[in-house]
C-alpha cells in the first residue's frame, strides 16, 4: 500500500464540495475536527500527497470513498501487474461514480452522463465556429452545467483556451458596483489561464468601466495566445438580482459578440448558462438573450432514463422505470437521486415512492428548498396553489409562471403550466392544505 495518497484531479471539485455539504465552513474547522494541520487538510482539497492515514481519516469525515477518490497512478498499474486477479482500484473508482451522492455537475470523465445528442452534438459544432455565443437556458438541475463543462472540454480537445467563471463564487458586494465586477470578472479569467491579474493597474480614470473592460481583453487577455478562448459563464442567474449592473455587464457582452468578427474579438466564444427568465432593462439590440444558438434542455425520456438505471447496474422490471418516472418525471437530478440511493440499499424503488413526497429521505431537503423559497411570497405562492389544485394546465400571470418554471416546479404547455411531476403535485398539495 502507498505511504501517501493524493485526490485524483477529477475528483478534487467534489472533495471540495464535499467539505460545505458535510457542514464545515471552512479548511480550519475541518482540520479541528480530523484533528490534523490545517496544512495537511489544505494540501488534500488541492490534490497534494498527505500520508495514508491523514488520507483516510479525511475521506471518513467527509464521507468520501478514499478508494474512489485517491489518485492511484503508477501503484494500481504495478499492483494489477504483479497479480492480475488483485481487485481494481481503478475499477472500484469508476464503479463508485454510480453511487455518488449527485451534486452538481457530472464529471467528464463519468459514465454516468446521459447524453442528449441532438443537442451536445449541435453544441459541439457551434463552438468550434468563430464568434459563437451559446444560451443554455433550463430550470435547476437539469443538466446545464454538465453540459457546458463538456462544451468547454471540447474546445480544449480542439486546440482552445477554455475558462469557466461560476457566479455563484463571488462576494456578494461586488454585484453592487460595474468597477469591482469587471475587476473581478478580469483578474478570475486572468488567474484560470494563468496570467498576471492586472486589472487594478489596468484601469484608468478616464475611461468608464466597460471601457477598460474591453481593453484589457483587447490588448491583455485576447492575444496572451494564438488559439481561441472560449468563455463559459454558469448561473449568470445570480446578476439579474442587480438590475443595473446586469444590464452594463450583459450589454458589454453584446457588444463583444458584435465585434467578434474583427481583430483579437474573432478568437471569443462564449457559452452562457441561465435558469431564470431575463427581467432586466435590456434592449433588443443590447442583449445577448437574442442571439447566437439558444439551447432549452428538456428532461429525460423514458430510454434516457432507463440507459441510466443500466449504468448505476440496477437489474429493473419493465415496469420499474416507468413507475419511476410517474412519480418524478425525466427530472435528472431527481431520477439520479433516487438511483444512488437505490443503489447504495438504502431502500428498494417501492419504498422509495412511498415515502417520494415528504419530509423524508430522499427528497425532503430539495422539496423543502423549494417550499422555503415560495412560502413567504404570497402572489407565488397563490399561483401554485391554483396550479395544484387544477386538474389541467391552467394560465396564471406571466412572471409568477416563469419563476414557477425556473424553479423546476412546473412545465409548460403552451401558454400554460402545470405541476412538473406527481412528487410536486403531492407535496405541495399538502404544503397547501396546512395553509388553510
């Protein structure tokens, strides 16, 4: 066995994610409570070797298969070598994808992607184009940023320069001022491609913050290499809270999409992931929701749904996946949800639909998110009271329809809505009934 142990790079975002959903706010805390040095912590979470003990003593904490996560490199290779019977780490990792508590994105390397391949295909061959712009527009968890991490992927393969800037990372203050988000917005491309963050320095008084913007890209960012950089930009949802500041900023990102055809600006392509609805004062000729290659994810089919019930190896009825579905639809987040838990023998499907639309396991703390997010709003609350109580789709006012619907709560038909799936119907019904 090693004396050391590293997280594999591919599963280091998830060790981080893992440190806040086991409720450490921090490196420090977590290193009190495994009772290491926070230096050793610090070096596990960035993929550095730490002894095998520490190693493990991590994983246990973080409720994290150290087997499945640790790096094994040349050591499985000899082992296997050595004594081709000896059992695959290598293999037990991949294995161990499938029951992976599903958060966020799925790993590019995982066999647990469903591929929707109309769309990925389309995606693929707009980004390789000069000067494209894809829109990823779906509710949460329905495969968006799967779906950009592989667009950027792609382009990497392809020869590009690839930067995904998340908005959910940043400090809220530097949503209330145009200076501090394009500083941020610079130095975070400028840091992902390993170049000097210089937008400080950058910037002049006379010019205004879209300006120097637009020069530090034109003169510092764009030509730091001859290949094309490709910009994803996730949850760009967070700016529409700041209505003044989103307009400058999305309205700077229509005017590079303008440009993209001339100098340094034809080396730009950028893919934007969003689940609301825009409510901000853009005009159509200062948008970039109206142009370039919009792409709206639907859910999962039933032959979706059930290529993936094969890869989590779960030996179904005919029936069993449709029984699925009629409770939570082709939601993926909610059909891989309830897969791992299956597959880890936390409880059969039967039990699982029993227990679907309640406070339980596995879906209490997601349906709870969602009845915290509404309850205290009384004109969206109405709204969902009169989609759950309807027996058909029914017409309600447009803004209250669109949040619904970017919360995943609901689906569209034509002009109308109505409950996404039974588990929602169900649940919110009885959320509705203790109101009255």
């Amino acid at each position: 066995m090693a004396r050391s142990l590293r997280v594999h790079p591919n599963r280091i975002e998830g060790a981080k994610l893992a440190l806040k959903r086991n409720g450490f706010p921090n490196q420090k805390i977590l290193a009190e409570e495994v009772g290491l040095a926070i230096s050793t912590v610090n070096n596990f979470l960035n993929g550095k070797p730490v002894d095998y003990h520490s190693f493990k003593s991590v994983c246990d904490c973080l409720n994290l298969d150290w087997k499945a996560v640790a790096d094994w490199g040349e050591d499985e290779q000899m082992m296997l070598s050595n004594n081709p019977s000896a059992p695959s780490f290598a293999v037990a990792a991949a294995e161990n994808l499938g029951v992976a508590m599903p958060v966020g994105g799925v790993n590019i390397d995982s066999p647990f992607y469903i591929e929707r391949s109309a769309i990925d295909s389309r995606c693929y061959e707009a980004i390789l184009q000069p000067s494209s712009l894809i829109r990823i527009k779906s509710p949460h968890q329905m495969g968006k940023t799967s779906l950009m991490d592989r667009i950027l992927h792609r382009s990497l393969s392809q020869g590009g320069r690839a930067v995904k800037v998340n908005f959910q990372g940043a400090d809220r203050s530097i949503f209330e001022d145009l200076d501090a988000l394009l500083q941020w917005f610079c130095n975070k491309i400028s840091w992902k491609l390993k170049l000097p963050q210089q937008a400080s320095e950058w910037w002049s008084d006379t010019f205004g913050s879209k300006d120097n913007c637009t020069s530090y890209f034109e003169e510092f960012i764009l030509p730091a290499a001859a290949s094309p950089l490709i910009l994803g930009l996730d949850d760009v949802d967070r700016l529409f809270q700041y209505p003044l500041v989103a307009a400058d900023f999305f309205g700077l990102l229509r005017a590079w999409y303008e440009e993209s055809g001339l100098g340094e600006w034809g080396k730009l392509r950028i893919v934007i992931a969003h689940s609301t609805e825009v409510y901000i004062p853009l005009g159509s000729d200062e948008s970039p929701f109206n142009v370039g290659l919009p792409i709206e994810l639907p859910e999962f089919t039933l032959g979706q749904v059930r290529e993936l019930v094969q890869q989590y190896g779960l030996a179904w009825a005919e029936n069993s996946t449709s029984r699925l579905m009629e409770m939570v639809g082709g939601h993926p987040y909610l059909i891989r949800l309830a897969l791992y838990h299956i597959a880890q023998q936390d409880m059969d499907l039967g039990e699982l639909l029993a227990i679907a639309p309640t406070d339980a396991e596995p879906y209490g703390e997601h349906l709870r998110r969602l009845w915290n997010n509404i309850k205290n709003e009384p004109a969206l609350l109405d709204a969902l009271q009169k989609v759950i109580g309807a027996q058909a789709a029914v017409g309600i006012e447009p803004e209250l329809s669109f949040r619904l619907y970017s919360m995943g709560i609901v689906v569209r038909k034509g002009n109308q809505i109505e409950p996404r799936c039974q588990l929602y119907r169900i649940f919110f019904s009885s959320r509705r009934n203790s109101t009255l």
